[in-house]
C-alpha cells in the first residue's frame, strides 16, 4: 500500500471540498471494506483519503414516512439485514443483505459503500495486469479467464457488479440521493449505475467530489411481494455466481405488475422488461415461469467458460417468481 493523507472534516462542505481537490485523487472512507483492499493491492492508491464516517449530516438511519423508506448513506448491512420493517415490506432487500459477506464485514460495510464496490475480477484487481477497467486497452477476461463473468455484452469490460445490495435495491425501484460541489440530486439507481464506457471507466455516474446521502425506496403497493436469491460456488459468504431479484404486485390470484433484476451477469445488474411484460395480467404457473426464464436470457451471449449460468438463472428466475407469487 502507498503512503496517502488522512483527514476527518468537519461538515460535508469540507468533506466534498477534499474529494474535489488532489486532482481527483482523493477518496471517501466510510466502512473501508472494499477500498483498503483495493489499495493493498495497489488497484486504487488515493492521494488522500478523507473520512465521512462521523459527518454530522451523514447517518445510518432507516426512516419510514409513510410514502416510503429513506436510509441514510452509512447504514450498515447488519442493520438492513436485521430492520423489521425492511424484512417485512422491502424483504429482498433484507435477504440481500443477509448473504452478502461475513457477520463482521456486514457490521463494518455501509449501503453506500456497497453500491460503490468494484468488481472482483481478477484481471482487475491484479496489480500485474493494467486491464481496461483499470486504464488499459484490453479486457483479458473476454479470451481469458472468464468463468464468473458476464453474460450481457454491455460494456468493453465483462467483469460483473459484486453487489448483492444492487439487484435487490433495482427490483424495488430505488433512488440514491447525492451531494456534489454542483449541488445535491436524485437519480434512479437504474441511472446511477451504468457501464463503464471509454470516458467513464466506473460502474456509477458518481463524480469524483460526490457523495451519496441516502437511498430510497417507493412504498409497496397493494399486495407486493419480494425477494432476493443468490448462487455461489460455495454455501455462504460468496459473491454471486448469479442472482435474481424479483418483485411482484399480485391483484387477488393474478399478476398485477412485476420487476425483474439479474445479477452477476454484466458490469451492472440487468432488468428484464421483456420479461416482465409477461407476466402482468397473468395466473402464476411454472409453465409461465419457464417462459419467462427464458425470455429473460433469449439476449444473453455467454463467453468461453461461463455458458452454466444461463440455466442456473433459468432455475433462480423460476424459484424466484414463484415465491414472489405464494402468499406467506
């Protein structure tokens, strides 16, 4: 790890004044869990790195209005994991929340945070490879080691988005809240996470002086139903083979309206419109399930090595619609 500064500023004016400054090389530090990695491995090696976790206007709140749920920018995975309400009414968010990493990382790693962790592919995070992601001219993955990437070819890299929170937090259509030193604003996380591109080789649309606040979430309507499910290649604190997050808003027996979210299949998790088009208007069937699977992946071209996720989200898609539609 390189030598950096440290500092711990008193206001997010100051916070955001110090992300702005050292030519864009200063970072944000709040739970640490991805960053410090990052920097052992010489991946990032921030000029200074400005701590937010004892910001006044900053906080870890889960709050309730009535029309939704707002959560504050350092809320803990613990705390989402083990919220009542979240459990209740945003329950794919809780189920994310509970298999992402370890008991300690979750009492250490922040919602916002989260959303901002880089992928874990190792041609990236290898600090004797310079990939695209990372500044170069070529992803290796695409012809190389290639097993745990994408399916969808939304980006010149193929590296996938580690972020349990992310799927989840895209099925129930949430916003994130930012400041900036251009001011404050909302955006869908639809729009907040996107491909890195050649002039953006990032997985969000945070400038460098930004910070998230908050992230919130419309109220569930009428009976809607969620959840989260998750594939890895070991029984617990994996990252995804391959995720899926479901919601569905059920009008007695039928379907009324549905969201669909892959995981672990491009650099940003992917929402299947198609497929959810099917779905409203519709009785709930493993028939229709398996229809519906299918159109999900009817785009995906997979690489060399990783063709097995297609049918083991056909599987999870069918799994997940299906308990999304059971009463509880």
């Amino acid at each position: 790890m390189r030598s950096f500064d440290y500092i711990r500023p008193e206001s997010i004016s100051e916070a955001i004044a110090a992300l702005g400054s050292a030519d864009g090389s200063s970072r944000a530090l709040a739970g640490g869990t991805d960053l410090l990695t990052l920097m052992k491995g010489e991946v990032s090696s921030p000029a200074r790195l400005v701590d937010i976790k004892r910001l006044p206007e900053l906080d870890d709140a889960i709050d309730d209005s009535g029309d939704g749920l707002r959560i504050g920018a350092l809320a803990t995975l613990a705390q989402l994991e083990d919220d009542l309400h979240i459990q209740g009414s945003y329950t794919a968010l809780a189920e994310a929340a509970a298999v992402a990493a370890t008991p300690q990382l979750r009492n250490m790693a922040t919602i916002g945070g989260n959303l901002l962790q880089r992928p874990r592919c190792w041609y990236f995070r290898s600090e004797h490879v310079r990939c695209w992601l990372n500044g170069g001219d070529e992803c290796f993955a695409r012809e190389g080691e290639n097993q745990y990437h994408a399916l969808f070819d939304v980006s010149p890299c193929v590296a996938v988005h580690p972020s349990d929170l992310a799927t989840a937090l895209t099925v129930l259509d949430a916003s994130v809240t930012v400041r900036g030193g251009q001011g404050g604003r909302t955006v869908s996380l639809d729009e907040f996470l996107a491909p890195p591109e050649e002039g953006r080789r990032t997985e969000t649309t945070l400038g460098p002086d930004e910070l998230i606040v908050a992230v919130t979430l419309p109220g569930p309507s009428g009976d809607t139903r969620s959840t989260y499910l998750k594939a890895m290649d070991r029984k617990v604190w994996a990252f995804a083979l391959a995720s899926v997050g479901a919601s569905v808003t059920m009008d007695g027996a039928s379907i009324a309206s549905a969201r669909l979210v892959l995981g672990g299949v491009a650099t940003v998790p992917v929402r299947a419109e198609v497929a959810e088009a099917m779905l409203a208007g519709t009785n709930p069937s493993p028939e229709l399930f398996e229809r519906v699977a299918d159109t999900a992946l009817a785009e995906a071209t997979p690489l060399a090595k990783n063709g097995y996720k297609v049918p083991l989200l056909k599987q999870l898609i069918a799994r997940a619609l299906s308990t999304a539609t059971t009463p509880s």
